[in-house]
C-alpha cells in the first residue's frame, strides 16, 4: 500500500512551503519534496520582499534570513533623472531603523529565507522530503492520484487527494498535466546579477529604466547587508542583439552611475529568467493545481516574485483546506475555484498590470517607451499607487 | 532563426550559472532537461527553435546539427 497524503507539493520554494504550511495548520496531511539538498541554491532571484507580504502570511522578520532592511525606491530614468520614494521621509512617525518605527521591506537571502520558510512548514506538521525528484503523476480511478518520486536511490509511490506544481518558472509538473505552461521568448527577462562590494547603498530598491541600459527590463541597485550590494539588470532577448552579460558590463561601466561602480567587486554571480507575463491561464488540472512561479503567479512589471508566491501559496493552502473536508474527488471542474479565489484576490490586478506591460513594450518610439516605463515604475511605487499590495 | 533539422545542444558548464533560463523557454515535453536543470544535452532536439540559446545570459548554449539515420 503506498503511503496516502491529503497533499503532495512538488518544490519548496516561498509558493510550496506556504501552501505546506497552511494546510497543515488546517490539519491537512502535507507531503512536499523538493529535489535539492539545499534550498534556495543556486540564488535566481534579487530577493526584495515586503513586510506587509510577510505578515500577511504570519513570517516573522527575521535575522536568520534578512540581510537588510529596506525603507523605499529610487527610480531612474536612461540619464541619472530620478524620484525618490523614501518612506522615512514620507512617513517619519512609521518608518525607520529606530525600534520604535519600522521598515517597509526587506532584502532576503533566499537560501536562509527558503530554509526558514520549511522550517515553518515543518513545526507546522508537514513531512519534508529533500533529494527528491518528481517523476510524474498519474489520476486514478477513486479520484486520487498517485506521484511517482524518487528519494535518493529509492523510486517511491504515494497516493494524494491533489498534487500541487511549485516547481517553478520551470515547472515540470505543469506539463505532466499538459498546462501550457510554455513562455514566449519576449516575456521572459533574461536576468545577471553581481554581488559586489564597495558600493555604497542608502536603504532604497534603486530601478534604473531605460533602453540603454536594458531593453525589454529594467536594471537594478539593491543593498545587500554588510556593506554589499546586488547590480542587476534583466533584458528581453527579442529587444536586443547582446546577451545579459554584455549589458550587465556595458551598465556598470558606462552608465551615469560608472563613478559609483568603478571600484565594485564582484562577491557571487547569479541570473535566472524572470517572466514578465501573464499569469498562466489555466493552473488547474484534474488533482492539480499550480502555485508560484509554476503558475506564473508574477508581478509582470517589476518580475517580483517573493510577495505573489506567498500570497498564492497561501490562497491555495486555504482553498486545500476548505476543499477537502467536502470530501469530492478533485476534478480539474472543482479544483477551477482555486484560481478564481486567486484571481479575485490578485490574479486580476495582476493582469492589469500586464496589460500595462504590454502597452509600454509594445510602443516603437524608443524615447516614448523610456518615459512610459520610467513614468509606470514612479507610480507603481508611489504611497497613493493601486497596485501597492501586489 | 528556427531550423528544421534536429540538434543536440552543448552547454558550457563552466560558464552555465545553473539560472534555468532555458529549460523555463523550452517548449519541448516534460522531461528534456539534464540533471543539472539546463535544457538536455543526450538527446535530439527536434524542433530546433533555438530560443534557449538566445535566452542564456551568459551565451553558453551552443548546438550541432544532427543527421537522421534511416
């Protein structure tokens, strides 16, 4: 007889850990696997996240994660014009390093945010199995499925009410179950990242827009902790004949802020793809649902992810645990109303903002587009913005 | 840009910063990836769209023409 969970997730990124974790505070039977044997590794991600993302879903800060706090932007335009959004100076009496006040996010170390995050699944009671690989998954007749894994050596079965895919922007699990989780080649941001030291930061997400410098993305400035920082740029391959690495060098030494940089040295080196899309249409199948990146679950104008993912992450926690005490096989019909509890909570605005996306890319004139993403990222950051909880 | 022979792609691994970029542009089934998460390199690849080599950051995806026997 193979082992019988309520849930299975397949990779313990923020998405699969939250989702773990809410349902087995639900008390729901948690499985989730990942293949690694370190989380986190290797670092595809600049790792900026909100306080508010955090409490939303009951994360202490912590300083086992957290390598600097954050207190607003700084963005921007091709020639070094810019507009600072620095919370200690629009919100003194809240905002701040002093213990009285707080700040308004964080830069993480995804690999200790990650543990964390499956620490907190485990206290919670969920079975972590690490070495693991998803093999496949099959729906059977009684209306579970059974999961194919393979732990270290050893090919093991188990039986699930649903299978959930938080394996990523390169989600296999999506396509066992023929989601079309396929990305076009101008939506995904093609992402380099220095760690470097000897450059100065002031607690801001610096964004540096601009054609220049990144065609089809954005470059970035983030403090990193003891004194580093993170230079990092994502480019659309459709927008440009160079790769990353070519605009990452041609960013640091000859932008407006070469002076800054002409001292940095690089600590680590990291990239990754970024979508800036769509979430995905369909993130449900028969005993399946897709959370996090798997599921596209991505701001697709500033490719954030830690935020959405915990947010989804806990949206399907909750939905798996209201679900399942009905009792009703999980037909890819019922398990529908988990993306549009998703949707009404994010997905929609999320779409918005996509739509965005697509009419600042989409215009010809260079100088145009510049102002318009330049101008786009000034109002998504700002305090009145619509879109400031996404 | 896309070809209709199929390929077998090579990785610089030394260069590969292990980003997952390619394997996330891929459209191919489940399953055409190497153990080390890039796109796979022991089989053909029979659309050829090439898109995984475009979308490598670092330039390290490469590939040869493979000439079906029959």
């Amino acid at each position: 007889m193979n082992k019988q969970y309520d849930v299975v997730i397949i990779g313990s990124g923020p998405a699969g850990t939250t989702t773990a974790r809410i349902a087995a505070e639900h008390h729901l039977n948690v499985l989730l696997v990942d293949k690694k044997q370190e989380l986190g590794s290797p670092i595809q991600c600049s790792g900026a996240v909100s306080r508010h993302a955090l409490e939303y879903v009951g994360i202490a800060p912590s300083t086992e994660y957290i390598q600097e706090a954050i207190y607003g932007f700084d963005i921007y335009n091709q020639v070094g014009k810019h507009k600072t959004i620095d919370y200690r100076d629009l919100k003194p009496e809240e905002y701040g390093a002093s213990e009285d006040k707080k700040p308004l996010g964080y830069v993480v170390d995804r690999r200790r945010f990650d543990r964390y995050l499956m620490t907190q699944a485990e206290r919670a009671g969920v079975d972590v199995w690490l070495k693991t690989e998803g093999l496949g998954y099959k729906v059977n007749p009684d209306g579970t499925c059974t999961v194919f894994l393979k732990r270290f050596n050893e090919e093991i079965n188990v039986q699930a009410k649903v299978l959930v895919g938080a394996d990523g922007l390169q989600s296999q699990v999506g396509k066992w179950a023929g989601l079309h989780t396929h990305i076009k080649l101008p939506e995904l941001a093609s992402c380099l990242q220095f760690i470097v030291d000897n450059v100065e930061t002031n607690g801001l997400l610096e964004i540096i827009t601009g054609h220049e410098w990144a065609p089809g993305g954005y470059a970035w400035v983030f403090p990193k902790g003891h004194g580093y920082a993170e230079i990092g740029l994502g480019v659309a391959r459709t927008m440009t004949e160079k790769n990353a690495q070519w605009h990452i060098d041609h960013f640091i030494k000859n932008s407006f802020f070469k002076e800054r940089f002409k001292h940095s040295k690089v600590l680590e080196i990291q990239g990754g793809g970024v979508p800036l899309a769509a979430p995905l249409k369909t993130q449900y199948a028969d005993n399946l649902i897709l959370v996090g990146d798997a599921a596209r679950h991505v701001n697709p104008i500033t490719g954030g992810g830690i935020h959405t993912a915990l947010s989804g992450g806990a949206i399907a926690g909750n939905f798996l645990s209201n679900f399942l005490r009905k009792n009703i096989a999980a037909t890819a019909n019922q398990l529908s109303q988990y993306q549009e509890e998703w949707l009404v909570a994010l997905g929609n605005k999320m779409w918005k903002l996509y739509d965005i996306k697509t009419e600042i890319f989409k215009t010809k004139n260079i100088q145009d587009r510049d102002q318009m993403l330049y101008q786009t990222m000034s109002d998504y950051f700002s305090p009145d913005s619509e879109f400031k909880k996404i | 840009m896309s070809k209709r022979t199929p390929v077998l792609f090579q990785i610089g691994w030394n260069a590969c910063i292990n980003c997952g970029a390619c394997v996330a542009i891929c459209p191919q089934e489940a399953g055409f990836i190497s153990p080390f998460d890039t796109i796979a390199v022991d089989k053909p690849c029979d659309i050829a769209c090439l898109i995984c080599e475009d979308i490598c950051p670092v330039s390290t995806i490469t590939h040869t023409e493979v000439i079906p026997t029959k």
